[in-house]
C-alpha cells in the first residue's frame, strides 16, 4: 500500500504549506482532508458523481452527440469511448478499458447530450469549486516555496483567458459489466452502435496485460482526484519501480473521504522537479482486494471517479519558479530528466532555458506543453 499523508488545509493548521511541500517532494501524493476549507461539500461530490453515471449509462449514440472528435465540441473535450485513449503507448496493446468526458468552462460551450445536456450549469459550478480549492492549494505551495502568496494564482486565473483545465467524468466497467452489456446488444440484435466491438473486446482481454488506465504521469500543474467506497484499482509507482496500491480511505473512519491531490508535469517543469509528478495508473483490481459491499455503493466492481486538472493560462511562460529551493534544483538531474521529457514531447530539443548542460531553447508556454502532450496520448498533431 502506498504511503500517502492525509493533510489538513483549514487555518487551524498552521504547518500545512510545509506538509504539502514534503508530500511533493517526495512522490507527489497527498490527500486532503475534506472539511469545510475544500469548498466542496459531499452533497456537491455525491451528486457529481450520480450525474456521471447517468451519463456514461446512456446508450452509445447519446453519448456520441457530444463526442471528443466532434469539430463542435473543441480540442481535448467530450466523450470518449472505450479504448480512444492509450496512455501507456509503448506498453500497451490495446487502449484503456475505460469512458471519459472531458468539460472545459471556456466558450463556445461545448455540446451536451443525454443526462448532461440541461447540466451544464450544475458542471460549471462544481468545476469553479475545484478550481478554487486548486488556487487555495497553489498559494501554500507559494508560502511554502518563499515567494508571493499569489504567484501561482494569478498564472492560474482563468478570467484572463483560457487555460487547458479539464473537469473529468470516468468510467472504468468491470469486465463482468463489459460481457453483460455485449450479452444484451447481441440480444437486441445489435441496437447498441458498437454493440460488436465490445464484444470483442471481452473476447481479447488478456488478464496481467490489460490495464483500465495505462502508465502515465498527468499533465498540468495539480489535479484533484475523487473517489468512491469499494472501488479500488490506482496504484502509483514507488522510487523503487514498484506498483504500490492507493488506498479510497487512507484512515479507514475518514467521513467524508478525503480528496486525492497530486502534482502534475507542467508544475514539475516548473519547479525544476523539486515537486515530483508520479507515474500512476488504474488497473482492474483482483478479488481480494475488494472490499465489503457498501450501502448505495456498485457491487459489480465498477469504478466511477472525477478528476480536475489544473492548468495555468495557455499564454503563460514556463521560466522556472522564482524560489530559491526551485534555483537551487537547476542543473540536477530532475531538473534535467523535465526538460528532456517535456522539450522531447513538444519537439522543441532539449534545451533548458536559462540552463546550463543542455543547451537553450525557446520558451515554452503551457499551450506548447499540453499541446505535446495530447499530441503524444491521442497519437495526432496539435
């Protein structure tokens, strides 16, 4: 099992800009205690998560009104069905087991279908909290990094223009789900639209091969991640290239659970990897590790979850942090493994700005670093 703090950011805890800093810089995880400083009530998260699964229990062709690929939906928002994302490429035979929906707040609106379509309002809402809670976290990175309080904040104000931070809705069906659905569409004569791919793809499942969400580090600064009672299955991987479990309930009595945070690429770029952007991923967990039946809670193995990525301002520029813990990682290895990682995606070299060992290239902004990096998982230019 993985060892991941529980934090508490209130004001009562005067120690939290330290915490958080010791949990970056480690491996990049922490949970935060979900009490009235996240913003975010569990009412406002269990009705989230209830719209959700009316979404993705809509048929296939509901869903395709509002599809990723969709001209009208706009880059990197919609839905996407099972297998359009790879996230692990070079591992991975087949695409993740899994359905998203991605909502970004910018205009023009994005399209709606089925459960979501009068929703928009009640997504917007839910979105703006987790972007708060996101900037109240980014100013005790500032405090714990000596710099202003609202250095992050202000490169993160998304009333100045358009940012790449997505709200996602995720859906990871069991196999068991996977086989009864195909079952059903055969039965109905295929009414379901790709009533003949899942099939297949229950037949081509290879246990210990197949993942529900393949390897991947995030890609913006900070996401928040939420999850569900008895529905198990991410893990991340340790310092020692192991795969460790990430507990739903680190403290076992946690009520409500708490929220999942952990650092993205951009932030470790950012930061010279001082702050560490973990490899993780969701696998189909094995019987033994799931838990008891819980009340109003799936038994059929299902995973739902929400994720908010935080991004900063397309325009922003990525100079390194102007903290004197961030100076003192130039030239370190991690500093130098970000710029590889990243300058690499976005074909720029591996120039490091302002750097010394590698070179120096042009600086890039957020839009070129996401940019390369949906490049890379959809396997497009962007």
């Amino acid at each position: 099992m993985a060892e991941i703090p529980v934090i508490d950011i209130s004001s009562g805890n005067t120690d939290a800009a330290r915490q958080l800093l010791a949990a970056a810089t480690d491996n990049g995880f922490a949970f935060i205690k979900n009490n009235d400083a996240t913003g975010l009530s569990p009412s406002d998260i269990q009705s989230m998560f209830d719209l959700s699964a009316s979404f993705f229990a809509a048929p296939t062709n509901v869903k395709a009104e509002c599809s990723i690929n969709s001209n009208k939906s706009g880059k990197n928002r919609g839905w996407l069905g099972m297998h359009a994302e790879t996230l692990d490429p070079s591992k991975q035979k087949k695409g993740d087991f899994k359905e998203a929906f991605n909502f970004s707040p910018h205009n023009p609106p994005q399209p709606l279908s089925g459960p979501l379509s009068d929703q928009r309002d009640t997504l917007l809402t839910f979105q703006t909290k987790c972007h708060s809670l996101c900037l109240h976290i980014l100013r005790l990175f500032a405090t714990a990094l000596s710099i202003p309080q609202s250095w992050f904040e202000e490169r993160h104000d998304f009333s100045q223009g358009e940012t790449g931070s997505i709200l996602r809705l995720l859906y990871y069906p069991s196999l068991q789900t996977l086989k009864a659905k195909a079952s059903r569409t055969e039965q109905n004569g295929g009414s379901e639209v790709n009533g003949a791919e899942q099939e297949k793809q229950w037949q081509e499942f290879e246990e210990g091969e197949d993942v529900r969400a393949g390897a991947h580090s995030d890609y913006g600064s900070v996401t928040l991640l939420f999850q569900q009672l008895g529905q198990p299955g991410l893990e991340i991987l340790t310092k020692e290239g192991k795969w460790a479990s990430v507990p739903v309930n680190p403290g076992e009595g946690s009520n409500p659970l708490p929220i999942l945070l952990n650092i993205g690429d951009l932030l470790s770029y950012w930061t010279n990897g001082l702050l560490k952007s973990t490899v993780h991923r969701v696998i189909f967990p094995s019987p033994s590790s799931s838990t008891p039946s819980v009340p109003s809670q799936p038994p059929s193995g299902d995973r739902y979850s929400l994720a908010y990525f935080c991004h900063p301002l397309d325009a922003c520029p990525l100079l390194p942090v102007p903290s004197k813990l961030v100076e003192e990682m130039s030239g370190s290895e991690e500093a130098r493994g970000e710029v590889r990682k990243v300058r690499g995606l976005a074909g720029r070299g591996s120039g490091e700005e302002g750097g010394e060992g590698e070179g120096k290239g042009e600086v890039l902004t957020a839009k070129d670093h996401l940019n390369a990096r949906l490049g890379a998982t959809y396997g497009v230019k962007t």
